[in-house]
C-alpha cells in the first residue's frame, strides 16, 4: 500500500466528522487525491451494521455483540474502501478506526484488551493510521454539544461516566502510542481547529514524502 492512511478520533461531540470533511477539502486544494470515509460505515453492508450499533432499538446489546458487529463492519470498510483507495495512492481520512473499539468496547465496557487486540489482528491484519489525530474535549461539553444538534443514538444515552472512561481510553491510546496518535484540543472554534489540524497533517506529509 502507498497512500497515506489518516484517522480522527475522540468522544462525542469533538466536531470528528466536520474536521474529517474540511480537513479533505483542504487536502484537495492542494491537490492532492483524498478518499474521506467513516465508521461504522463506509460500505452498503457496514452502514446496515452502523444502523444496528447506533439504533435505540439496540439498548439491550451485550457489550460481545457490539465488539464483534464494530469489527465485521470495519473487515468490509478495509476490504472495498481503504485498502484500495491506499493502493492507488490516495490520502484516506476516516472519521473513526480501531482505537475507537480499544476506547469504547475496551475502556469504555471493560471487554479484555487483549481480547480486542485478538480479534482486530484478524480484522485488520494489523492494518494502522499512519497518523491519528486525537479531539479532545470533555465528556461533559462533548455530550452538550451533541444534544444541542438534537444528535440523540445507543451511544449517546449511556451516563456521563462510561464516555468519561472512554476519553480516558483515548488518552491511554495516545501516550502508548505518542508518535501515531497526535492530540488536539478542540474547545476551541470549528475554525480554529481546523488549522491546527491542517498544520499538523501537511507537516506529517511532508515529513512522510521524505
């Protein structure tokens, strides 16, 4: 594979999927090949999947289910979106990846890790961002900003708590895994994260190219 693989992450309500989209129009003026993608989702059969995770029709989903449901939407994701959009050389931007399962299914519900990182070796065969960038923002300020958008999903009701957990895990993820996964404030303005953020990725593709 010879493109460059790109994720954002975070909790609730961080501004993941409109960051994913300036982010792609910025990479695209400068002219450069982009394949913008999400998760669960990205094909036909995973976003029927997306529609079982995120229905509040599923409250009564064992955390097993959801771990093995999050991992076959993503073996598709990879097989027709982002393993050939990086064979062709394209940046791929995908709003969520596989830290998104460490944090929520592992920190968040307390699966074993060791079990995720199992199943996402057969999921991914080890697939990895090149580079991920981490939202951060309170879980608290995350939820109110999501309510006030009338977002409302399985994920969205659970208590404060279980999303303070998975900010944690996040946290955890980036500083095992410090010269991946790149943290970014985002309290602050749709806009000025959005430059933070471009900075960071036309540094990195620099620095990558070279």
């Amino acid at each position: 594979m010879k493109g460059v693989f790109i994720s954002l992450e975070g909790i609730e309500g961080t501004g993941k999927s409109t960051q994913s989209r300036l982010l792609a129009s910025a990479l695209r003026a400068l002219g450069r090949p982009v394949t913008e993608t999400a998760e669960p989702g990205g094909t036909p059969i995973s976003l029927r999947i997306r529609e079982i995770l995120l229905s509040t029709d599923s409250l009564g989903m064992i955390p097993l289910t959801e771990l093995l449901l999050y991992n076959a939407a993503r073996v598709q994701h990879i097989e027709e979106v982002i393993a050939p959009a990086l064979t062709r050389g394209e940046i791929v931007i995908t709003d969520r990846f596989s830290d998104s399962t460490v944090a929520y299914q592992g920190y968040g519900r307390d699966i074993d890790l060791k079990l995720i990182d199992s199943l996402d070796a057969v999921s991914t065969n080890r697939l990895r961002p090149d580079l991920t960038v981490l939202l951060d923002l309170d879980a608290e300020t995350g939820l109110r900003r999501n309510k006030e958008i009338n977002k409302d999903d399985r994920l969205e009701r659970e208590d404060i708590s279980f999303h303070e957990k998975v900010r944690r895990g996040f946290i955890s993820i980036a500083a095992k895994e410090s010269d991946r996964v790149r943290i970014i404030d985002c309290s602050e303005g749709i806009g000025e994260v959005h430059k933070k953020i471009v900075a960071m990725v036309t540094d990195f593709l620099g620095s990558h190219a070279s």
